[in-house]
C-alpha cells in the first residue's frame, strides 16, 4: 500500500479506477493460482512450502516436461523488478533529508543495509512457520512501518520549521 501511495503522484490516469482494476484482476489471478493448486495437489498442498512450485514440478506442456526452471526464471525478474522499485523509492524519500550530492551513496549503504538484513532473518524465515521467527519479523515491521516513518515526518517538520523561520519577514 505505501508503494501505491508513494508512486500515486507519477499516475496520470485516474487513479481510482487503476486501483479498483488492478485489485480484481490480482484478485481473480490469485484465485487461478490457488485453485489450480488444490486441484491438482489437493491434501498435498498444505504439507508443501511452496506448493504452485510442487505443481509446475509435474506439469508438462508440450516438449517442456518440468516448469519449476521457468518459474524459478518468473520469480527471480519478480524479486528483481519489486527491489528496484523498492530502491527508487527509497531514493525519492531520501530526497526530502539528504543533500543532492550524497544521495547515491546513502541509497548504496541502504541497499546494503538491506542485503545484511535478509542474509541475517533467511535462516530464521526459512522455518517461519516455527514461533522464533514472529519477534524478528515483527521487529523488521515495527522498524520500517512505524519507527522509521515517524522519525522521518519528524525530521521532515523540523527541516520545515528551520526554512520558515530563516524565510520569515522581520516584525516591526
């Protein structure tokens, strides 16, 4: 929802009508997706971690007898896709606190911030269905989705304030 919020100033359509679309149509492909699964798995599918991988497992179109490359292949210009959008907005917020000439290496120390935190949480999410796994994730959503927001709307009112009093006319 934040990505949709923050990428809402460069739509030009309207954006209710894009919103409402795009809701139902990842909707219906969400249901697609999901029955395909149980049909084709049924009881199996709630003992496998991954279960729409397990399905292109032993599906077979054609000449291509095993899917799971091509949609490991899919999942991959996914991740990379959803990281680079995550990036350019990361750099449109650090436009409003960084100075123009420090912004490409505070956006590289981000991203690299962000490669620690997934290589220090993967052995844990790996097993995220176990209990050790929630205080982490709840920490890393606690941080980002609260903690730093308000810092941020914080450090954006006091960068405010100090333009205003430096802009104000002297009173008489």
């Amino acid at each position: 929802m934040g990505a949709f919020l923050m990428l809402a100033p460069m739509v030009k359509v309207r954006l209710t009508k894009t919103y409402v679309w795009y809701a139902v149509v990842s909707a219906l492909f969400l249901f697609v997706v999901f029955f395909t699964v149980m049909a084709v798995l049924g009881e199996y599918a709630t003992l496998q971690m991954f279960p729409f991988y397990g399905v292109a497992g032993v599906a077979q179109i054609g000449e291509l007898s095993n899917l799971s490359a091509l949609e490991a292949a899919v999942w991959m210009i996914g991740v990379f896709i959803k990281s680079a959008v995550y990036l350019h907005l990361c750099y449109d917020c650090l436009a409003f606190l960084v100075p123009k000439r420090y912004r490409s290496i505070a956006i590289v120390i981000l991203a690299i911030l962000g490669v620690f935190a997934a290589v220090y949480t993967s052995g844990s999410l790996v097993t995220s269905k176990t209990s050790y796994a929630l205080p982490i994730v709840i920490g890393f959503n606690l941080v980002f989705s609260v903690v730093l927001p308000i810092f941020l709307l914080i450090a954006e009112k006091i960068k405010r304030g100090k333009t205003n009093e430096t802009n104000a006319l002297p009173v008489t």
